[in-house]
C-alpha cells in the first residue's frame, strides 16, 4: 500500500510525489531536514525538532516554508493517514529553485520546497539492536566544518556507515585531532567509573535533540555527567559506551575498533537511560 507523502501543500500517494529537477536540495544539497520519532502514535521531542530546525534555516539565510503550527499539522496528518504507531516522519526544506541551475542563491521571493513523509518502524521503542548493542570503527572526520546546522550534505557519514558494515560492525564514530566528534548519524558518549562523558556543544557537532534530553535525564536520576573532549584511545578503555539520536534513542556500544568494552555487552548506564528516555518521551508526546 503506497505512503501518503507532502510536497509543497499537497498529500499526495508517494509515486506522484516530484519535485523539480532545479531545485537546490537536489543540485546543491542546499537543504536542511529533522527526523521526529513517533511512539504510540505521537511525536516525540517535537517541539525541539522545530526548534533546531528554524535554527538551521537562520543560519543558512532560509526561508521558512510555513509557520510551526502549520508544520505540526502536516506531522500529525501524515501520521494519521499512514497509521504509524511506531516509526518516524522526515522533514526536508531546501532553498526550492528558480528555474535553473547557479551557484548564487535564487531571489528572496522563491519559495522554498517543503517535503516530508513517514517511515513504519514497528518495534522502534523495544529494539533487539539496543538489547545486543553497536560494534563502530573509528574514521578520520573529514565534514565541513558546521556541524551543528543540520543540512542534507550525508555523502561521508552514509560512506561511514558504509566502512562499518564492510568491517563487518554497525557504525562508525568521527575522529578529528585525535578525538571523538560524533558517529555518523548520533552523538557519542562512553562511561567510566560510573561517569557519563561525552564532547560539549560547539560547531564541530549536532546539538543533538535526543542528547539534551537523556544529558537533563542523566542529571535528574543523580548520574554525573561531564562534558568534555575524549579520545579514541580512552573510548576503547572506557567501562561501556553508547550514542543517541533521534531515530535509535539510547544505543548501547559494546565494541570499538575490535575492542570489547566490559564483558562485550550492553553495561547498566546505557540501557537505563534508555528506558528512562523512552518512558519520559511516551509522558511528553503529542
């Protein structure tokens, strides 16, 4: 059965959904997006998703494409119409297109293109992955250097993953001077002696949704929480680690460059934020 997708104010059956082959999301990855989870049939964190993403599109000079109200309504609506309980909507806006290709951004009167559709993902709350827990390599960060601006420029985080799965792991984490950026797609974090550490906000990573939430949850189950640059090194000498995101929320690591962190699986920390997260987001949703 075909997902009904939104392009630019219409619900349309995802075979009919286009967008011009002009358009600067396409041609210049000049384009930003947000991935909101949906537990029980609500969204997740959703007010932080909007948040960050009117941030972005300040800082790349963008056009909103409607207000923040008009955008929970199109969430809810596609959620409704596709009947997900559990899974996740994305949302793209890009800088939309004038009519042809320039490196020069079109004028302020063009209209950005709005697009979001879901993504089914039953069993997204009681996960087998975060029961088993992550292998990651470690890889050079090569990314430009605006990390926290959420942009559509995946090529070296998608090759990442691609290098994890060729060594027979499941992610990668970024290194840059010797220490850890972020993984591919989630921020990093490793424990020890019962300390949670994980690299403080700046432009070299996402400010990541998921991360202010289970850092403000850590905090309120009296875990102490140090915010701090690590290096890979001390990662693979680290009692347990894990990362968080969006789409997986707590992910335990139990594996680091063929080193096995603890006994090789998931420790205490982890999975007991993930489950505080998890029960928190269920009270919170909307």
């Amino acid at each position: 059965m075909s997902r009904t997708v939104y392009v630019n104010g219409q619900y349309l059956p995802e075979e009919d959904a286009t967008v011009s082959i002009f358009d600067r999301g396409f041609l210049m990855a000049d384009a930003v997006y947000e991935v909101t989870s949906v537990l029980d049939g609500k969204l997740i964190a959703y007010d932080g998703h909007v948040e960050r993403l009117w941030r972005s599109l300040k800082e790349l000079d963008m056009a909103a494409p409607c207000t923040p109200e008009e955008l929970l309504d199109i969430h809810r609506e596609l959620v409704a119409r596709n009947g997900i309980v559990e899974g996740l909507v994305y949302l793209q806006v890009s800088r939309g297109s004038d009519g042809d290709r320039d490196f020069v951004f079109p004028s302020s009167d063009t209209k950005p293109t709005l697009v979001l559709f879901t993504q089914n993902k039953p069993g997204l709350a009681d996960s087998p992955a975060a029961k088993k827990g992550a292998k990651i390599i470690s890889i050079d960060d090569i990314r430009w250097g605006r990390r926290d601006i959420k942009t559509v420029q995946l090529l070296y985080p998608s090759m990442g993953k691609m290098m994890a799965k060729a060594a027979g792991c499941d992610d990668a984490w970024l290194v840059e001077d010797g220490h850890v950026t972020e993984g591919t797609s989630n921020n990093a974090y490793i424990v020890k002696g019962g300390k949670i550490i994980t690299r403080p906000l700046s432009n070299d990573i996402l400010h990541g949704i998921t991360r202010e939430a289970v850092l403000r949850f850590a905090a309120e189950a009296q875990m102490e929480v140090e915010e701090r640059l690590f290096t890979i090194e001390e990662a693979k000498e680290a009692d347990e680690a894990f990362t968080t995101s969006a789409s997986a929320f707590v992910m335990p690591v139990v594996e680091i460059d063929g080193v096995a962190l603890g006994d090789g699986t998931p420790g205490s920390v982890a999975p007991r934020l993930r489950e505080i997260y998890i029960d928190e987001m269920r009270k919170s949703a909307i």
